[in-house]
C-alpha cells in the first residue's frame, strides 16, 4: 500500500509532462511501431516483403511520419496508406502492414472535421480491400476482409469519440473559466460596494461630530473669561463628541474585524474594538442631546406604534437625522429643529 500510495505521484507528473509535450508522445508511438517493424523485417519475416532499399522505405513510411500526426493528420494518413499499399503491391507471399495508418486514421477522426475523418475511413477501408482482394482474393480472404474492415470501422468511432470527449472537456473548462471570471467580477464589485458604504459611513459619523466640536469649542472660547461654567460644559461636550465619534468608528470598523474582543466606548477612545452594532432608531435621544447641548433647541415627535426594523433601515434613518441636523448647526445655529418619526403600516417616514 505504501509503495502505490508514493508511486502514484510521480505517474501523475509523467502523465502531465507528456501531456504538455505531445510531439513527444507523437516520438514514441513512431518509435516504438518502427522498431517493430524493423525488428520483424530483419528477422526475416517473409510477410513484410523484402528487405531492399524499396521495402525498408515504405515499411519506415507507415510509421516514421507519425511524429507529426497531430500537426499534419491529412498527409500523415495519406503517406502512410499510400506505402501500406505500396508495400503490398511488392510483397511476395503473404503480406502484414504496421499499425502506421491506423494510428494516422485515428488523429483524422481527433483531429479534423466529420466530413474529412468519414472520408479518410473511406480511404482507409478501400485500400484496405483493395490490398486483400489483391493478395488474397475471395472466398480466401473473405474473413480477413470483414475483420480489417471492422478495425477500420472502431478506429473511426474511437478517435470521433475520443474529439467528442476533447470538445465537451474544452466546454466544461471554458465555463469553469467564465464561473470563476464572473465570481471575481461580483467580488469586487460587493469590494467596491463596501468601500463605498465605510466612506459614507465615515463621513456621516466624523461631519456630525467634527461639526459638534467645532459649535462647542467656540462656545467654550467666547465663554472662557467671564463664564467658567459654560467654558467646563462646552468642553465636557467636546469631550463627549470625541469619545462618541471613536465609538463610532470603532464600532463600523470593527464589523469588519470581527474576531477582535469587545470592548466598551471608554476602551474605543484608548484604541480598542468595539464590534457592536451601528446605531438605530433606539439612539436617537443621545443624538438630540448632543445637538440640543450646541444650544439648538431640537425636538422629537414619534408617531404610531414603534417596532423592530430592519437593521439597514434604522441605521438609514438615524443617518437621515444625523446629516440634517448636522447641516442644521453649520448653516443655522439659532434655527429650531424637530424631528419627526412617523410609523406606518408598511413605511418609516423621517
């Protein structure tokens, strides 16, 4: 068990090494059916004609030029039929051919349009015949006949079968290719998406309280001689707004590194991750008293029943609010401002 298990890795990267070198393969089998037949020619087989010059070259031209069958499959198949029957016009006494041709009609039928590989099994076949008829003749070669014409016959179909099966593998690849393709495409379309949503997100949370800030530290300014009690409450505001903007952050943030421990919003301000939910409707109050705490008066009206909503809605909505009172405090600070909920059936109004 433990020698297959070692030895099968090593067969595998043979098979892929040859399977990114065909010419190689191509190499061998022309090899491996030269040899053969130069082995059984010197042998003195009387089957493979004689042994002059004549003979040697068409027995070579049944199997030499297989090395580039997959290049040229037509001429291969036409050179290698052509000294089959060749070979058996000068054959004396009976006559056997290599396995050249058969190998050629096989990378037709692989390699090359329906028309072309019936057509070089017509071929095939019809030399074939030809040959037997002549050597042989009927009734006497009646069986050898059938049978050639049947391996003739199979050639064919493996190799169709065997262009089938490369087309189908070739279709299953290329949409394997436009799966993943179309995978990435929609990976970093949701990547950009995400970015797009963290920055709106950032924008909203650090404009309200930059905004806050800012009321509150000149109020603290304008305050800080005369009025000691208003500069400490401005600045306790101040450092309200700081402290909420990092919990803030840290919480949207930390939706994205959720394995981080939890923390509370004292330990967000020290640097620590906070992966809690964004805010929602629920938080609302806290929003209005940090605006009421600038000085604008801010009032909020909830109308109808409230319930749970969608996580996504309530942090739209309590956004909606946060951005229009933050306009609110930039452009007009000695305004009022009221904030409606208005719950419905099937709507949240703001």
């Amino acid at each position: 068990m433990a020698a297959s298990l070692t030895a099968s890795p090593s067969r595998d990267g043979l098979r892929s090494r040859l399977a990114r070198n065909p010419l190689v393969v191509d190499a061998l089998i022309a090899a491996a059916l030269t040899a053969l037949s130069l082995v059984t020619i010197l042998g003195g087989a009387l089957d493979f004609s004689r042994t002059d010059a004549l003979g040697l070259t068409l027995a070579l031209l049944q199997t030499v030029p297989l090395v580039l069958r997959r290049r040229y499959p037509v001429a291969v198949f036409a050179t290698t039929i052509s000294a089959l029957g060749g070979h058996a016009l000068i054959a004396s006494g009976s006559f056997n051919s290599s396995l050249g041709s058969l190998v050629a009609l096989f990378t037709v039928a692989e390699q090359c349009s329906r028309r072309t590989g019936i057509l070089a099994a017509i071929v095939g076949a019809s030399v074939i015949t030809g040959v037997i008829l002549l050597r042989v003749g009927v009734p006497a070669g009646l069986s050898g006949l059938v049978q050639s014409l049947l391996t003739v016959f199979v050639v064919w179909i493996v190799g169709t079968w065997a262009q089938e099966r490369r087309r189908y593998i070739g279709t299953v690849e290329e949409r394997a290719r436009r799966a993943e393709a179309e995978r990435e495409a929609r990976a970093a379309l949701a990547v950009a998406e995400e970015r797009g949503r963290i920055a709106r997100e950032l924008h909203d949370v650090v404009t309200h309280h930059v905004s806050v800030i800012v009321i509150q530290a000149g109020a603290g300014l304008r305050a800080l001689d005369g009025r000691p009690r208003d500069t400490r409450t401005a600045l306790e505001a101040i450092d309200s707004s700081g402290r909420r903007a990092l919990a803030d952050m840290r919480r949207m943030l930390g939706i994205l590194a959720p394995d981080r421990p939890a923390a509370n919003d004292d330990d967000a301000a020290a640097g620590g991750a906070v992966p809690a939910p964004m805010p929602g409707l629920d938080r609302l109050g806290e929003l209005l008293d940090q605006v009421r705490a600038t000085g604008l008066r801010t009032e909020l009206s909830v109308v109808g029943t409230p319930r749970p909503l969608d996580a996504g809605v309530e942090l739209s909505a309590y956004r909606i609010v946060q951005e229009a009172l933050t306009n609110t405090l930039k452009h007009a600070p000695d305004a009022r401002a009221a904030v409606t909920i208005r719950y419905r059936p099937e709507a949240l109004e703001v």
